[in-house]
C-alpha cells in the first residue's frame, strides 16, 4: 500500500497538484515499515520537493531535514534542505 501511494504522489507531483501528492505521501507514512528507511527518506524527500515548489519554504526545511535524519547521506535531501534554507 505504502508503494502504491508513493507512485500516485509521484502521478499528482508530475501533474503538478501539490497538495494532492503531499497529502498521498502522508497517507502513505502509517504503511512504511520502521526498517525500511529508503522509503521513508524518498517519502519525506518527495514531501520536501513538493513544499518547495508551492513556496513553502519552511515547511520544505523541515521535510528535508526529517529525511536527512533518516539517511544522512541522501543527496536530494540535503539540496532540498540547502535550498529551502536559501529561501527563508
């Protein structure tokens, strides 16, 4: 479940709804199992993405940082973190 609700965030990030694909990523949380933290960075990632191109900068921050805390070495995250830092 958690799977299919990425990709259909992914589909409403691709058709630039936003907010739908946030509110997929989030919905998507409770089915990520606790070990499987590359879908858990990709998730807040995405999540992170979608916040920075509604101009949500602090909000972007925050996911990115989250995602970060999961990996520390998740490239998109830490560019995602840098450039929502940018931008407050």
């Amino acid at each position: 479940m958690a799977d299919q609700l990425k990709m259909q965030g992914n589909a409403f990030f691709l058709s630039l709804e936003y907010e739908k694909a946030i509110d997929c990523y989030d919905r998507c949380f409770p089915y990520i199992d606790d070990s499987d933290h590359n879908l858990k960075t990709i998730v807040l990632s995405n999540k992170a993405q979608c916040y920075l191109k509604l101009k949500q900068y602090g909000k972007a921050f925050e996911e990115a940082d989250a995602a970060i805390k999961v990996d520390p070495n998740h490239l998109k995250s830490i560019q995602r973190r840098g450039t929502a830092a940018y931008y407050t």
